[in-house]
C-alpha cells in the first residue's frame, strides 16, 4: 500500500485521571522521556498489531525459516521486548 506524503498531525490533549496515570505507567516501562515518543510508539505498536500481517509458526516448517522470521520479529521489537522485563 502506498502511503501519501501528508502535512504532520499535531495533537493538543489533555489527560486526566487514569488516562494520566496510564500514560504516566506506560512512559516509565518504555523508558521514554518524551511525551510525543511514547505517542508514536503506541500508534506504531497498535498499527503493527491490527494491520499488519501475522507471522505464523507452522508446525514442520524448514528451522532456517523459522530463524529468519524470529530475526525480523527481533529487529522490529527488539528493543521493546528487552524492556519488558526490566523494573
């Protein structure tokens, strides 16, 4: 899918309460400084997990194929799954 050159979005939000919290919760397990990071993070996350296409193991399958597909999962999240068992 061609994606069209469009003008950058700008988002003015408020969040309040548990969204607050939330948002707080999730910037800290991320490591994230920036507010706007931890929003691209999450869109690009959500994209990923509703739109793009799965991957699947199938039983029997050639091991050198399962590599390849463990290392593109490792250089898309990579970097997000080291972080989920830190504190």
């Amino acid at each position: 899918m061609l994606e069209k050159k469009m003008k950058p979005k700008k988002v003015h939000t408020e969040l309040n309460n548990r969204l607050s919290t939330r948002f707080d919760l999730i910037k800290s397990s991320l490591g994230i400084q920036n507010d706007a990071e931890v929003i691209r993070f999450l869109i690009q996350y959500y994209y990923n997990k509703e739109f793009e296409p799965k991957e699947t193991f199938v039983e029997g399958t050639d091991p050198k194929e399962d590599a390849k597909i463990i290392k593109r999962i490792a250089e898309r999240y990579g970097e997000a799954l080291k972080r989920l068992g830190e504190d």
